[in-house]
C-alpha cells in the first residue's frame, strides 16, 4: 500500500507568545515566553500526514531567506519529498504572529509572503507528482486561483481531493462538485454557507447545505464535541477524545493530515475519524504547530 499524498499549501514561521489574556484594542499586555515554531497550514499537514505513515510530497513557495532555509531543512529532515517546494528570492517567507492564552486559545495574524506567490503555473510542474498521489490535500493560506486550479487538475486525474477550506472564505460555486471531501470548522462552515453552525443540528444542516453544492462527503469539526460526518448514505457525530488542551494552533492540521493517511489505508469513514480525533487529541496537549505533531507509535498507543 503506497499511502502516497500530496500536500499543496502554506508554509509559515510561527511567532508565539503566551499571555493570561487577549488585549482588547489599544492595551498592551506584558506575556510571558516566547518561541518560534514551523507552521503554515500546508506544511502542518504535510508533517502530520509523513509522521502518521503517508508517503509526502509537499508543494509550497518559501522565500530565500533564514525561515524558508530552516522551513526546507525541517521537511528533509522529517522525510517529505520536497522537488516542488520553490523558492522565491523576491519575496520573504511566511509568518503568522500567534498570541496564546491560559486556556490554550490562538489569536492569529500571518503575512503570507511567499505563500502568496504559488501560482497555477507551479502546480501544472507538479502533474507527474500528483498523478502518483492516492489523496490530494490542499488549504486556503495560497491564492485561491491556485488553489481551484490544483483542485480541477487533481479532479480531472482521477484524484480523491480533500480540501479544508482555511482560512475560511466563500468559494464559487464551480469548484464543489471537484471536492471528494470537505473538511470546516463551524467557524469556516458559517463563511462558506453565510450561517451560524453551533451544535449537531446545525451542523448537520451545514453539511446538507455542502452536499447539496455538489461536495460528496463533509466532515465538519466541532471542537471538542468530535467530528461529524454526512454524505449520501451516512451522518454520524464522532465524539472527540478527551484530553488537557494546552494550545489548539494547528489541530486542525494535525486533524486533516491523518484522516488524508488513514483515506488513503482504505480505512472506513468511523475508523479514519477516530484515528484523526486521536491524533489530534495529542496534538492539542502540547505547544506549537508542527512541534506538537504526533508519530504513529503514539497514536496508535491511544484506544
């Protein structure tokens, strides 16, 4: 079983500081420690996906400089095939500015960079990489041009596309019926629909809604309430592994890069979530992005 995906995204330096609390506009508040952490949506599901047993090949633009050299370094190191990350020498990587509180919750600030620069042209390099993929796993931090055109290209090859619509914006109407899966929190599942999803039931309707666009499964994220799953034949509320939530930044990633591992191991729908919901669970139980990743040992640790 090859488990080959292929990641297209955002790769960020995270800029963290925690604090007790969020200022309000115009208050300064005095935080407590400081650290610098690999992140950006695409590459956080790029090392979950390669950590969790998927074969990677991640697509990304960084900039020629100190964050995109050590960006490049780390996904050799974890073992990601990295032919088409592309390096821009006239933009800068990356950055999203994170300020953490107490109870583990983000506020989150990126400047794009050379995320900004993925172009349709880049993706049409990676036709013989993605012909290989088993799964197709792309975001919203690179341009949403990019982002259609990599969808309609994966589509037409015949590839099962996840997509996890963050940072949350409306998409056209065109492009759901490419989607093999759709993967928004309440917060994203409200912008693409223009409602408030705040429990079962409403999310079940913001799923229906989904569906009815053309997407084939939704699984929409509902924190620590689980996972809920609605295609065509199944609903289903995946109750969420009970953990101490130290720092929520890239859960969702972690989330996303192991239900694209375990889609691609043949996994039944109830089976992948729940592999997804575990590995997330270790995720939001320790700090940072990549950083909090967990391998397949520990997960699989987890019953």
């Amino acid at each position: 079983m090859n488990k080959n995906i292929l990641v297209i995204g955002s790769s960020n330096t995270d800029l963290v500081i925690q604090t007790s609390h969020f200022p309000e506009p115009g208050e300064t508040v005095i935080g407590g420690e400081f650290n610098t952490f690999a992140g950006g949506k695409g590459a956080n599901q790029a090392v979950a996906a390669c950590r969790l047993g998927g074969n990677v090949t991640f697509v990304a633009k960084l900039g020629k400089d100190g964050f995109g050299q050590e960006a490049l370094k780390g996904f050799k190191k974890e073992g990601i095939i990295t032919t088409h990350i592309y390096m821009d020498a006239s933009l800068p990587s990356g950055v999203a500015s994170i300020i953490l509180n107490e109870k583990g919750q983000n506020t989150i600030v990126v400047a794009p960079g050379a995320n900004n620069a993925l172009t349709e042209a880049d993706i049409e390099l990676t036709k013989d990489a993605m012909s290989e993929a088993d799964i197709v796993l792309i975001q919203l931090e690179v341009p949403l041009t990019t982002v259609i055109f990599a969808i309609k290209q994966a589509y037409h090859l015949g590839k099962r596309v996840i997509l996890n619509p963050a940072p949350a914006t409306r998409l056209p109407d065109e492009i759901y019926p490419f989607i093999d899966l759709i993967t928004p929190n309440e917060t994203e599942a409200g912008i693409l629909l223009g409602m408030k999803v705040i429990d079962e039931n409403t999310a079940a309707l913001a799923a229906g809604n989904l569906l009815k666009r053309g997407v084939k499964n939704v699984i929409l994220t509902l924190g620590e309430k689980g996972a809920f799953l609605k295609n065509d034949e199944i609903e289903l509320l995946v109750p969420a592994v009970k953990t101490k939530v130290r720092d929520t930044t890239g859960a969702g990633d972690i989330f996303n890069g192991a239900l694209a591992v375990s889609l691609s191991e043949k996994k039944g729908w109830l089976e992948a979530i729940q592999f997804a919901n575990r590995a997330a669970s270790i995720g939001v139980s320790r700090l940072g992005a990549q950083a909090s990743v967990p391998y397949r040992n520990e997960v699989d640790r987890i019953t």
